[in-house]
C-alpha cells in the first residue's frame, strides 16, 4: 500500500521549546543544535498526533529525504502551506544564507516518504514525489506563506540574496 497508518499516541508531549513560533536560525544557533532541535520537534509531532507547540497552528510534515551521496534516510521536520487542495514546503532554512542539506537530496532523489497527521491526530506515511516550483509560482507562494507567518517573512529578507526554493508534495501511487 502507498500509504500507512502508524498511531502516535502515548499521550501528550511538550518539549518546552525556548523558541518564539517558529524559531529563526538564531534560535536554534549551530548544525548540532539544528539537529537536536529537529529531533525534539519529530518527537513530540510523532507524540502529538502532527502538533508541535512551538508551531502553534502550523501544519508540519516529516520529509523522509535521501542523503545524494550517502543513500541514508534522513528525517526533516518542515512547516508547510496548504493552498489551493495543494501542500508546499520551503527551503528556507531559518532564513541562512545557503541551502539546506535536504534541498540538495531532493534534488537528486525526489520520490521519498512523507509523514502527515490527519485531523483525527492519525500519523500517517506516503510516498510522495517533490516537484521544485519555477517562478512565477515559487515567488507567490513565498508571499503567501509570509502573509500568513510574518516570522517567514524574516527568512526570506535574511536569506537575500538566496531565493528560498518552494517544493510541492504530490502524491504517488502504489507503484510509486
């Protein structure tokens, strides 16, 4: 089956993130800490049913990605926008002036699976594939994604010149 159901339910998790929704690279501070940080946030998603405190509202999902080179699955936390039936994530990360290492794997290897919580608190894992948008559409879902999280707004402003890649997640098959 291209989708499966895990239930996440041991009860409520909070970290007790020191972070202001959501948290800026300066925040979160180096690569170590970034990875504590994505640990935390996967733990308590998973323990939530797809919430995250520090994210208030935000929709997460877990990208699955695979290292280019190393062929290892790497977890990735990541804020999405929902728009149009349609659902995008950004490269943002936290406004820093390079890319993520994920936007590279992606790149590379664009059929992975994604974690996302339905509304019932049910984790659920597909296989998705990752199209990068091109402009225009990648600049207007940045501006939507940064009226609707003025924080987001700062990762773009801080990250020029970069432009912050948008992916959109669209669903697989079975055969995937």
């Amino acid at each position: 089956s291209a989708t499966e159901r895990i239930q996440h339910r041991p009860g409520p998790v909070s970290l007790q993130h020191e972070f202001v929704h959501p948290p800026s690279m300066a925040d979160v501070g180096t690569v170590g800490l970034v990875s504590d940080f994505n640990a935390s946030v996967i733990e308590e998603f998973r323990a939530n049913g797809g919430k995250v405190a520090v994210f208030g509202d935000t929709r997460l999902v877990i990208l699955h990605t695979v290292g280019a080179r190393s062929g290892q699955v790497r977890p990735v936390p990541l804020a999405t926008l929902h728009a149009d039936g349609r659902t995008f994530v950004f490269a943002s990360a936290a406004g820093a002036q390079h890319h993520p290492d994920w936007y590279h794997n992606l790149r590379a290897k664009p059929r992975i699976d994604v974690e996302m919580a339905d509304d019932t608190g049910t984790i659920e894992t597909a296989r998705a594939r990752m199209r990068e948008l091109p402009d225009p559409e990648r600049a207007e879902r940045l501006a939507q994604q940064a009226a609707l999280v003025p924080r987001f707004g700062e990762y773009v402003t801080s990250a020029a010149p970069r432009e912050i890649p948008v992916f959109e997640i669209e669903g697989l098959d079975a055969e995937g």
